[in-house]
C-alpha cells in the first residue's frame, strides 16, 4: 500500500512536462491562426472598398464562398461600386455631362436636378442609337449625339443606358452594345476624363411582375456586367439601383411616376442626393465641411 500511495505522485510529476508542452503547442497554434484570420478579414474589406480581385482560401465566407485554393472573388455590382465617401458642393458637376436615355433626360425637367450640369439625353436611345444617325433631345430637334458630347468638354461624364434596351436586346447584346460605345467614346475624350458607370435602376414591383423584360433579377444581373466592364476598364461604377431600391429589391414607391419606369420629382432628389454622396476621391474635391474627407 505505501509504495502504490508513492507511485501516484511520483507517476503525475513524470506526465507535468508533457501535459504542459502540449497545453503550449493548442495555445500556440491559435494564437498563429487568429492573425491569418484577421488578414483574411482585412483582406476582403480592402476588395470591397477598392473593387479588386483578391484570392481567397477555400472555406472562407466573403461575397462568394469559395471552394478551390486561389479563387478569386467574382465582380458584381455590390463589390465594385462606390462607396460613401462624404458630400461634395454642387460646384463639382460644373463641368459634369450626364448621357442616357429619357431617365437622365428627367434632370432636365424636375426642379430636383443638377442646373450646372451639361446634358445629352435622348428619349428612347440605347448605347447603339448613340453612335448611329441622329437623335431627339429635349427640344424636338434631331441632332448628332457624338457631337454634342464631344461639344460639352466635359472634365466628369456620367452615363445611364439600358432602361429602353431591356425591351429590345439580349443581355449579351447590349453589354456588346455599350462596349462599342466606350470603344467610340472614351478615345475622343481627353485622358484625365472622369467617368462613372451608372448601374440601372430597379423598376417598381408592379411593372417588375408584368413586364418579364424588367424581372428585377435580370437588371440585377446585367448590372453585375456593367460592373464587370467599369471595372476591366478602370472605370467607376456608381451602384444607383442599391440607391433607389426598397427592401424587396424593387423601386421605392414614393419614387415612382405612374408606368413604374421612371422617377417623380422626390426619385430625381434620391437620384441626385446619392451621386453627391458617391464621388470618386480626387485630392481637391470641393468636399463640404463635416464630410470624412473634407480638408479645411
């Protein structure tokens, strides 16, 4: 009996050291992994916020779980588009020119507008009407539209197309389309030109359900490839169906007229208050007062 009692002891004093080494090497393999995921974590933020494509390891949740070691994360509209970087003054669209369809063309005509701003909108035109033959402006006249943007010298130039191609082209045919454009466009411009991308706004729920050429999941989708072109061509991309949307994805109903297409007067004041708000940094910006970014 005395020699079990002694044995007991004796017994846990030669397992301690092992016992502790072991404690050690859990403690020191969390203590490794909490940085790596930390990185990740920094990692995927720095991609939302500058719209890079960054490898991702398996298992890890970010925009889309990925499976295969070295997946990237895909470009979609919600990971590219500008963020909220503070308010610039009005001041900032004085050399801005905005082209689309009879969407932009509502700037022109609600008080809720941008009255400095220079404007080449055409009711019914896609990017193809843009650079063929000639288009109707806001007056009635028929007019090259090539040639009042090249006229306007704009140092920012705002587009919003795809509202009325929805109706008439392929998905495919459009981002076709719209590539043209900027092919057409962008060399006839000087090279400090500042564009913004602007994503398709969502219609109303109503007209949605109605119209399958305006399923709210296919403008989402196409707007996932104007994300993907702005993008590719380091332009930026200003998410204006994340600003115009309810909860349900759909166009806010205090901002629709009455075809559930285009915008009222309080839609044109969303529409403008979101691009004031999501501007592309430039040392210099007219930022006002109490903005992040705003230099006294």
């Amino acid at each position: 009996m005395v020699i079990l009692l002694l044995a007991i002891p004796i017994t846990a004093l030669i397992e301690a050291p092992g016992k502790l080494s072991a404690t050690d090497s859990s403690s020191a393999s969390i203590a490794q992994s909490q940085p790596e995921e930390q990185d990740t974590a920094s990692q995927s933020t720095a991609s939302e916020q500058t719209g890079e494509q960054v490898p991702v390891q398996p298992g890890i949740v970010g925009p889309q779980k990925q499976e295969d070691a070295g997946a990237v994360v895909p470009v979609t509209a919600s990971l590219v588009s500008l963020w909220e970087n503070g308010r610039v003054d009005m001041s900032y669209f004085d050399d801005a020119l905005f082209i689309g369809d009879s969407l932009t063309q509502g700037f022109q005509i609600y008080s809720s507008s941008f009255e400095n701003a220079t404007y080449a909108a055409y009711v019914g035109v896609g990017p193809k009407e843009l650079m063929q033959g000639t288009v109707s402006n806001i007056n009635g006249e028929q007019v090259s539209a090539i040639d009042e943007i090249l006229a306007a010298n704009a140092g920012k130039v705002y587009i919003l197309l795809g509202t009325n191609s929805l109706q008439n082209l392929t998905d495919e045919a459009f981002i076709k389309y719209y590539n043209d454009f900027l092919d057409y466009l962008l060399p006839q411009l000087p090279a400090e030109t500042v564009y913004y991308i602007q994503a398709i706004p969502p219609v109303s729920a109503e007209k949605a359900a109605a119209d399958e050429s305006y399923a709210l999941s296919r403008i989402q989708s196409v707007n996932d490839q104007l994300a993907q072109m702005a993008y590719t061509r380091g332009l930026n991309f200003v998410n204006l169906y994340a600003g115009l949307a309810g909860e349900d994805g759909a166009l806010r109903a205090e901002y629709a007229s009455g075809d559930g297409i285009h915008l009222n007067d309080a839609g044109y004041n969303a529409w403008r208050e979101y691009l004031i708000t999501h501007t592309a940094y430039r040392q210099g910006n007219p930022y006002l007062p109490g903005s992040p970014l705003y230099v006294g």
